[in-house]
C-alpha cells in the first residue's frame, strides 16, 4: 500500500494524507467488488479511482489473483 501511496504523491503531487486517502476509499470498494465475486469491476476500478494499472492490485490486495483481459 505504501509503494502505491508514493506513486501516487509523486505523479498527482499529493500530500501522503490526500493519497491515503484516496488508497483507502479505494481498498473499500474493491472490497465490496470482491465479496461481491466482481473481479472485473476491481480491475477497472483501480483504473478509473487510481489510474494505475491492474497490476498494481497486487501490492494493494495480497493474494488477491485477478485475470487481465
């Protein structure tokens, strides 16, 4: 979470607040896409709310497996 944070702070110019913030808000939705099974939608929503890539669900979600289209 933190690498994504840093990303975040040095693309957007964040604060670390505002970047945990909007990586939190983040980690709520995606999880209710999981527990909904909704692999898909947590994919384009780190997309969308971050603008990073699907690969990035990877340091967010530990052990979360997803398929890239």
């Amino acid at each position: 979470m933190e690498e994504v944070i840093k990303i975040l702070m040095r693309r957007d110019k964040l604060s670390y607040k505002e970047a945990y913030a909007e990586v939190s808000a983040f980690m709520v939705e995606a999880q209710e896409y999981i527990a909904s099974g909704d692999s898909d939608g947590v994919e384009e929503l780190i997309m969308e709310d971050l603008g990073l890539e699907p690969d990035y669900l990877e340091m967010l979600l530990p052990g979360y497996s997803f398929q890239l289209f």
